[in-house]
C-alpha cells in the first residue's frame, strides 16, 4: 500500500479508526473501573453494549466509503467487507482480553454481539445512506 493510499484511508476513515480505538479501550479497561448503577444490572447489558458500538463502527465504516466516493454505489462487497473487519476486530479482541488481560476473559457471545451490532449498523446505513438519498 502506497503512502498516497494510506492518507485517503485516514481521511476518510478517521471517524471509524477513532471508534475503533474507542471500542478497544473500553474493551480493555477493568470492569471494576466502571460506573455502578442499577442500570447497569440490565441482563446481558455488556452484550447490548457491543452491538450499539459494533453498529456505530459498521454505520461510520460505510460513511466513510461514501464521504470517499459519493456517487459510489454501494454492493454486497462493501457491506461483506465492513462485516468481515468488524468481525475479524471482535475476535481480535476477544483474544487480546484472553492471553493479555488478567481481568477480562473472552466470550464468543460478544463477538456475535458484535456481528449483530454490525449487521444492524450495516442496516442502518443502507436505509440512511443509500435509499434515504433516492
């Protein structure tokens, strides 16, 4: 990859690289750090938690594609990719938590969590993005 390649990707894909970033530190903090409240207590709240963020990075992932290339006519190809990232970032996590974290653990149920929240978000941008503008 060329260096004229890697500024467009940053240009365009900023928003999603912060989110991303974002989404890791979270993912990494110790649970014992967090705010307590009783909504909180919310059954499988953390899996909740990862799809909303999941489905943030998918929505700003597209919107970054068409920021790139406005008249881009988005295919299957865009949304397989963004779903193929987003899942191979959920797993990459989990690892991380797994064999570097002595306070988190992995869970196979947050990285379907994940590819729930980027479907959803995945499905947000086509409805938004795509047939909004027709």
């Amino acid at each position: 990859m060329d260096l004229k390649k890697i500024k467009t990707l940053f240009k365009y894909q900023l928003l999603t690289i912060l989110w991303a970033i974002f989404i890791y530190i979270l993912c990494m903090s110790n649970p014992s750090t967090l705010p307590k409240h009783r909504f909180f207590n919310i059954p499988n709240f953390d899996k909740w938690v990862h799809a909303f963020l999941f489905a943030i990075m998918a929505l700003l992932f597209l919107l970054g594609f068409k920021r790139q290339t406005p008249r881009l006519y988005f295919n299957t190809k865009h949304y397989f990719s963004v779903l193929f990232c987003s899942t191979v970032y959920g797993v990459f996590i989990e690892l991380v938590q797994h064999f570097y974290t002595s306070n988190r653990h992995a869970d196979a149920y947050d990285v379907l969590a994940d590819l729930i929240g980027a479907v959803l978000g995945c499905a947000l941008a086509y409805f938004w993005l795509i047939r909004g503008k027709k």
